[in-house]
DNA sequence: CAAACTCCTGAACATGCGTTCAACCCCCGC
DNA sequence: GCGGGGGTTGAACGCATGTTCAGGAGTTTG
C-alpha cells in the first residue's frame, strides 16, 4: 500500500531473544534492547489487563519509550500481540523441553512454572487463553500431543492409569490444568494457591487435586454406564 | 458530582426481569422492555467479544435502539456490565435450583445448560470467569458451595467416594468444570463437542472425563506420597 | 385541545485511541 | 571533520469511543 519499507516486518529477528552477555546478578533495566523491552512491557501490561484494554501508550510506557517507537518496532498493535504470543509460546516450549530434559516430565503445566522469570508468562498465557490467538491455538495442541506422549510414558512406568481412550482422556487433563490456570484469580481467592506461581507452597490445591486424580471421584459403576450409553448411540447413530 | 438526577443509579428495579405475560410460543422481537433487550445485546456481544472489545454502540446497533437509550437506562457502561453479571448470576442460580428441585444436581455446571433459552448465558458467563467481577466470584464461590453439599449427598447415596477434604475436592472440580467452560473453543476444535450446548451430542468429552474421574489417573501410592509429602511440610512448618 | 409524562433519538462533545511522519540524536566508517 | 544511517522522539492526524443533552414522538391525563 504504502513506499514506506514496512521496518516491523520480520516477527522474529532470527533468534536473537537475548543478546549473549547478560548477566543475571545486575538489575539493569536498559541493557536490553527496546524492542524486547517493549515485547515484554507488553507481555506484563496485556497479562495485567487483557489485549484489547491496554493501549500502547500505557505499554510504552512501562517501557520508557515513545508510543511511536512501539509502532515502529512492531507494525501494528496485533504485529505487537502476535510477536508476544510467540514469545510467550516459544518461551513455554523451552521451558517444557528443559522439564523433560530434566525428568520431570508429569504435569505439562507445572513444569511451565519455571519459567517465570523476566516477564509473567504464565499469567499472559492464562489471559490469552480465553482470546482466540491461532498461536495460543497451536500451542495448545502441542501441550496435548506431548501430554499423550507423557502419558504413555507413565503407564509404561505405572504411574498412571491405562485408559481406554489416551488421546481424549490427554486432552481432558490437559483442559482441566489450563482451565484451572485461566481460573488462577478464582482458586487463589478459594485456597490461597497462586497457580501462576509454585504452587508447591501449599498443598490447599495440589493435594485434593492429587487425591481427585489418584483414587477417584465417581463410582466406577458410573464410567461403564455412561461409556455404554454413548457407545450405544454410536451403534444406532441416533439414540432416540 | 453532577445536578443530573442520575437515572439508571438503581441497578435492580426490584425483581422485573420478566413481566409475567411473556409467552415462549412467539418469536416476538420487540415486545420486550428496550431495557431487557438491551441488556441481553449486550450479554450478546460481551459473550461473543468480551467486554473490553466491545462498544456500547455495538450493543445499541444490536438492540436496535440508540446509542443514548443504553446510557439512559444503565448510567454507563461500566453500569451495563454490572447489570449483565447480576442478571446472568440469577438466571444461572434460578436454573441451578430448577435442576436441584429436578433430582440431577451430579454435575453443577451440566445443570447450567438446560439455562441456554435466550442470550447466551453461558458463554458470557465463560467470557467473564476470566475478567475480574465481584458478582461472578461470588457465583462461583456459591457454586463450590453447592458442589460440597451435592458432594456429600453422592457420597451418602454411594455415587462419590469419600474425600481426606470435601472442601478441596469441591474446589477442585468446580475450577475444573468452569475451567474446561472457558476453554470451550480449544475443546470444540479438540474434540468437536461445544460444552456451552448440551455436550450430550457426542461423548468425546464426557466419556474421557467420566474415565479420568471414575477410574482415576495416577496410580494411588502417589496420592498417599503427596498428602504425606505437604502433610510433614505443615508439621516442621518449613520442611527444608 | 392542551398539558404532562415516559420513552427515545440524533447530534454533539471531549477524550483517548492507533497510527503517521518529519526531524533529531548518536554512533560508525571514511 | 563529515556524511550517513539506524534508533528514537514528539507532535500531529483521523477516528471511534463513552457520555451528554436538548428535544421529538406517542400516549395518558386534565
């Protein structure tokens, strides 16, 4: 449309999320370059806030930097949201590969916990997971293909059941852990756990939701029921 | 502040959701009070853009009134969100009595379905689990309430197993109910079932889940590892 | 018929928004 | 020293927003 060469075309510098020699005893708050500050200025403000009620002036802001500047980095508002959405994204995959890396390989969303430090990455994924974001999206079917391999896994080792459906019941306990995270607000308030946080301060959510998992909730009866009454309609296509 | 009389300063006019005479049969689109169509334009848009996004005279296009009549009738729009959560927390809690009085109180949100007559309470209520509302966490914290009592008479009638913390336990699988609420569009594109619709269509959720929490996940040594784990956490008061 | 009342509109206001652009600073190679 | 170019600013633009307000239907009451 324009002659202008477009500057924030290129959504990821090739790979350069952190310049080598940052060292992480010094406070430093404009070592880094503006353009990440500004991602993760964002990252914090659209977290605190959700998407569409920050403005870019309150993220340049809290970047110390002109509003123009943002736009200059970054193209547009959404080139902003998309470039936070895959960093987010690219910082969760990270996390999670080091957690497998380093075994701990059981809940997908509590190893992510690590990664909090820099900007609330946890928090911004809990926002942007109620937003449609196609990379959010992305990022979700992963973290249940990689909750269907951790699984097999774990019934291999006997640590978890087996089930008669892998992928749906993935997909089920993966729904509950992002819901629950999304809901962070709310069961902070119920029990004092702050989800986005370790929540191995207190066992007020990580015990019940342990015992949940572990012995059960619902009569075993009930499973077999509600399995063939489904099952049955499948057969006859419409149970009517 | 202001001489103006300040007219939408009441926020219930004393129980007028319905005028008694409203027939179902019709389809009747203006027959309604302005002031309900209006509020449910606006659950109608909020559900579909969340609240932020959305611009009262987007509402007022939907209602099919001006942009002046919204302000008119609810002060402002911070006013119109607040009508909105009071009025989809009755119509939540009016269908959640109607399924206790019907005997299926099982599932607190599989009860809040039957409630999808007119705007979509339920996908507001998705939309706003996730923004920061007095009136929704005191809707949750009444359904968590609930889930203890419908917990402990499952327990008595022999479809719940007993729980080490009724409490917990029913915090837990509210967060979780809600939780895969708010998730419904990653649900519906992993599993094709729209848990804001009757999700009886398909069993692609509730089997899965019915699984997970029949049968159990994690094998139960690791329950007993955990509780005892946080349990001596509490005794030394910091086991370190 | 007119006055009064309620419901409602349409234009207008101020404000804040996302975005644009010309100019500036500062460092680097020559 | 000097030109040039990337990083950055600050003022400005057009626009959409939330809100205000004077007054226009339409009906009821005197």
């Amino acid at each position: 449309m324009r002659s202008t060469p477009a500057p924030g075309s290129a959504d990821l510098p090739a790979g350069s999320t952190e310049p080598p020699g940052v060292a992480a005893a010094s406070t430093a708050r404009s070592d880094r370059t503006a353009r990440a500050r500004i991602r993760d200025a964002a990252i914090t403000r659209f977290a605190a806030d959700g998407v569409a009620a920050t403005s870019i002036r309150a993220i340049a802001a809290e970047a110390d930097v002109s509003p123009g500047l943002v736009i200059h980095h970054f193209g547009s508002k959404d080139g902003l949201r998309a470039a936070c959405d895959a960093h987010v994204a690219a910082r969760i995959r990270q996390a999670k590969q080091q957690a497998v890396a380093a075994g701990a390989a059981l809940d997908p969303i509590g190893a992510l916990r690590a990664a909090s430090q820099g900007p609330p990455v946890l928090r911004y994924l809990a926002r942007t997971l109620a937003e449609a974001s196609p990379q959010v999206a992305a990022l979700v079917d992963e973290l249940v293909d990689d909750a269907v391999a951790y699984q097999a896994d774990g019934v291999r080792t006997g640590m978890l059941t087996e089930s008669d459906d892998p992928r749906g019941r993935a997909v089920v306990l993966t729904m509950w852990s992002l819901g629950a995270l999304v809901l962070h607000e709310h069961v902070a308030r119920l029990t004092g756990v702050d989800l986005t946080e370790d929540p191995a301060t207190s066992g007020a959510w990580v015990v019940p939701a342990t015992e949940a998992l572990a012995r059960g909730v619902l009569a075993e009866e009930i499973y077999d029921r509600v399995r063939d009454g489904f099952a049955a309609e499948e057969d006859g296509h419409d149970g009517r």
